[in-house]
C-alpha cells in the first residue's frame, strides 16, 4: 500500500469516525499487542506496547477535546 493510497483509506474513515476515535481503535490494536508480548513472557515488548497504547488514547482525547466535529 502506498502512502496516497493510505491517505484516501483514512480520509474514508474519517468521515465515520472523530480522529480521536481512530487513535483510540490504534490504542486497542497496541493493547492487543501488549496482551499478545505479556503471554509470550516478553515484559520489554509489553511495557513498550503499554506505553504507546496509553499514548495514543490520551493524544486522541485531545485531539477531541480540542476539535470534537473532526
């Protein structure tokens, strides 16, 4: 996929979805990942994906906060 092609696909999306809703979906993927590296046994990966899932959900409140009709 190039980078246009996944610029239409986002545009597409945010026509659904406030942006900050599409962070918090990213945030759920990263959750996922950090459940995946815990069973694994791998804290390094778990504690890395933790970080970033709790980033970007308050990132996406922001976003929100401060344009909610995007």
């Amino acid at each position: 996929m190039s980078d246009d092609q996944a610029k239409e696909q986002l545009t597409a999306i945010l026509e659904h979805y406030t942006t900050g809703s599409v962070l918090h979906l990213l945030a759920d993927l990263y959750r996922e990942s950090a459940d995946s590296a815990q069973q694994d046994g791998d804290a390094l990966a778990c504690d890395r994906f933790k970080a970033i899932e709790q980033a970007l959900f308050v990132v996406g409140l922001g976003v929100d906060a401060a344009n909610p009709s995007s």
